[in-house]
C-alpha cells in the first residue's frame, strides 16, 4: 500500500459489516470506523464495535473507533401513506399539537418547539434543503406555511431554518445513553452533533470521561460544525475540542451552498493552529453509492480537502450503504495520495514568528525542522499521550512520523492523525534499551536501513505525558 498521509474515515452499515469486506477495507486503507448512532440499538452498536476489533486484528492495523451521536431530531411527522407530494403554491401546515398521521394539507412535529422559534417570512427547509416553505403564520403550535420550492416529502424528514436559529439543545436524553454504550466498548472519538458552542463541548465531555471512569479511558471529542450559530462562535468550540467535523450537508442547508467552501478552508486553518484535528466530510465520493467509478467533480472535491490540510475525509452512506464499499476506499487513497504528492512544502515559513514555550513542543519543532533539512527517511516519535505526534502533524512536511507507543489506547487515537503511523512499542523504562527497541523495530518493518538517517524524539524519564525533552539524529549501522 501506498504512503499516504491523510486518513480515511468510513462508515460502518449493511454494506460493510461483514467482516471479510470490513478486513479488506481496513486494507484498503481505512483508519477510522465510524459507527452513526442515528440507527440500531445499543446492542447493535456494541457488536459493531467488536467486529471493528476483530477485522483490525486480522488485518494487523489498529484503526480507531468513532461514536457519532445522532443529535436532535428536527424532523416532520409520519405521514398516514408514508410521503406526500408538495407542489409550488400549495399551503401546508406543521402542527406540533396533531397526533394523526400527516397528509398532503399538514403533518406533526417531533420537534414541539418549533412554533415558538419562527416568524412570518422566515424560511425552512425541509428533506436536506429539497423542499422550501415560507412561514406565513404562527397559530398556536400550528406554523402555517406556503409551499416555494416543492418535491416529495416522506416520514421524518428534517427541518432546516435558513440562517440558522432554532434552539435544540446539542445532547439529547438519547445521546446521554449513547455514550454510556459508546463508554463501555471504550470508543476513541465521540462526535457531537450540532454543538451551538463550547458549552455544549464541555458538557458533552463530562458526560464522556464520567461514562468511561470506570474503564480507565478518555475518548477525543470531534465538533461536528453543522449550525449556523456555530461559526461565530468557531474559535471557542475548536479550544473546547479535540477536533472538528466540517459537516457540510447540514451546514449548507442553513448557510447556503455557496458560503461553505470558503467556510470549509477557515475551519481546516484555525483548526491546524490550534493543534486539533479535522475531518471534512459529506458527499465526498456520492456518486459511488451506485456507481463503481467517482465523478471528476468528486475527485476534485477530495482531493482540495486534502491540500487544504484536512487530517481526514469521511465517507457515510459510500461504505454504509453503497454497492461498491471496497471500491470507495480504493479511489479515495489513490485521489489523497495524488494530491499530497502536489503538496508544497513550507516548513521554514511555518515557523516564521512563532515562539514555543514548552519544552516538549519545541522538541517536536525542532525535530521536524532538523529532519526535512538533513531529508531524513522517518521521526521517530516515543510517546505516552501521543502529544508530540499531534504537533508534528499539524505541519506538512514529506518525512513520515512514527509514533511509537506502549499505550494501545494512544495508538488508535492517533490513527486520525495526518503523516503519523502510529506502531505499538512495548518499550522498557530505560531509554537506552527503548531507542535501540524504537531502531529495531524500524529496520524489522523495513521503514529504515543501513546508511539511513532518521530522527526520534522521547522524555527522561520514560514514560511521563508531556515529558518530552530530547531529540537525537541517529544514522542506522
């Protein structure tokens, strides 16, 4: 398989939940399996997460595991033959007081605040933005509309607010119970949906770390940016976070297609300075649900996800629900390893006016600095918490980093870490006996031989979180 820095994130679902298509995708270049909570049980979610374990196993590479959290449901009602058709100019009534199925004049709500949060003139959205209704009045907790935009509408289909507004709080009483579930098969990421601020991150993780106390662990937090009332408060969400999700299909709804590529190149920057990860996602290669090849469009679309720095690139309904799950995986790697072989690197200017105050992170600064000028073949990376790999990777550099750990919890994290190989190390308290391990170890997986130069770093003593204070440049006898 090709050196590719950028990972693959994909979705577990019926098409890719047996476990020989499961182990072949792993192989194919995937890095983290995301389980969507909108759908099964609890059960389901467990088993889930066991055959993510047992086809990584098999495949001999440790991938993470992400619980997305469904969110609220802003959504419409049933309807009494399952959809309607609405067509231009038709008046149509969202009641959250109607108990009956929904028909062609009205339907209920899940939502029951609805009534309280719009006005005339405001616009919803409803089925992902393919349905448009203008609100021509508030009854009670009927919201009488006119039908702009028509189409078919069918059961539980959301509801968008045009710029954003409506109140739902980011953590349901369901998503509470999902991250017990998610605690107790000790899932690496939890993301969030709808976060308004950092507030709802906060919350969110003292639910998490209280959930997973008793297992010893503490999972990374993704912010998925899918509200209009989160970009003015992006910065703070971002510092609240272990990383974001630029989740574009609920965004565009609510910001309008056109704003969300120049929104999506922000969210990737201020994520990188602030050291957190980030995931683009959403309609990334869409078109191979059904078809075996991707459209250029699509191709494109990954492909400047990656030169913008994203560490990863998410596919949903591709690999949960698509015909050609594998095939997906395969473009995708090809597509983001064409696009890094383009990238143009700019250490220097990347440390142009920056300072570092903490010894650990000059280290990991100095290090790659030291490496790309000396063109060393790998640094190497001994760490606890996986710190000194994260601030590696927010720089682009073409050396690969190898991130040696004895935690296997550290490992699978960083497995959605750009250009960091995350390797388990079972490595002594000695630092000697550790670099002549980490050396061994290289050369044994063929990432280094006789003659080449490579740089680690690593802490005295061994083995504390943030310790790192020391980078050698070693040449391989």
């Amino acid at each position: 398989m090709q050196r590719r820095a950028t990972k693959i994130v994909a979705t577990l679902g019926p098409a890719s939940s047996d476990p020989a298509m499961l182990e072949q995708m792993i192989r194919a270049g995937v890095n983290v399996v995301r389980l969507n909570f909108s759908h099964g049980t609890a059960q389901d979610h467990i088993d889930r997460a066991r055959l993510v374990r047992e086809a990584s196993e098999r495949a001999g590479r440790e991938v993470a595991i992400m619980a997305d959290l469904q969110g609220p449901k802003i959504r419409v009602g049933k309807f009494a033959e399952g959809k309607v058709v609405l067509k231009a100019g038709d008046k149509f009534i969202l009641d959250a007081t109607r108990t009956e199925p929904g028909d062609v004049n009205a339907v209920g709500l899940d939502y029951k605040p609805l009534p309280r949060e719009v006005k005339p003139g405001d616009v919803l959205l409803l089925n992902d933005g393919l349905i448009v209704i203008v609100v021509d009045a508030v009854m009670g907790g009927a919201v009488h509309t006119t039908v702009r935009m028509g189409g078919e509408l069918s059961n539980n289909k959301g509801i968008n607010k045009q710029g954003g507004g409506l109140t739902a709080p980011a953590l349901t009483a369901k998503d509470m119970e999902d991250i017990k579930t998610a605690m107790a098969f000790q899932a690496d990421y939890v993301a969030v949906s709808f976060p308004q601020n950092a507030t709802d991150m906060e919350l969110a993780r003292q639910l998490c770390n209280v959930a997973a106390e008793p297992y010893n662990h503490k999972p990374h937090l993704i912010a998925k940016i899918e509200r209009a009332e989160a970009i003015p408060k992006l910065e703070e969400i971002i510092l609240a976070s272990d990383g974001i999700m630029v989740a574009r299909g609920d965004l565009a709804i609510e910001v309008g297609n056109a704003a969300v590529p120049a929104l999506q190149k922000r969210m990737i920057k201020m994520a990188r300075d602030h050291d957190r990860v980030v995931i683009t996602a959403t309609h990334m290669m869409e078109s191979m649900i059904s078809n075996p090849v991707p459209t250029r469009a699509e191709v494109s679309d990954v492909a400047n996800a990656v030169l913008d720095g994203s560490d990863a690139v998410m596919l949903s309904a591709e690999t949960a629900a698509g015909k050609y799950p594998l095939e997906t995986v395969v473009e995708m790697a090809k597509i983001c390893h064409a696009a890094e072989n383009a990238e143009d690197v700019q250490l220097d200017g990347d440390f142009t006016g920056k300072t570092f105050r903490r010894i650990d992170q000059s280290i990991a600064m100095g290090a790659l600095f030291t490496a790309h000028h000396l063109g060393a073949k790998a640094i190497v990376a001994l760490t606890d918490s996986g710190s000194t790999a994260l601030w590696m990777s927010r720089h682009r550099i073409d050396v690969p980093i190898y991130a040696l750990t004895s935690k296997v919890a550290t490992q699978r994290k960083m497995a959605l870490y750009r250009n960091v190989r995350p390797l388990l190390l079972d490595s002594s308290g000695d630092r000697d006996t550790a670099l002549a391990q980490a050396e061994g170890h290289l050369k044994k997986v063929g990432i280094v031989q006789t003659g080449d130069v490579y740089a680690i770093t690593c802490g005295e003593p061994m083995g504390a979180p943030g310790g790192t204070n020391m980078l050698k440049i070693c040449r391989v006898g």
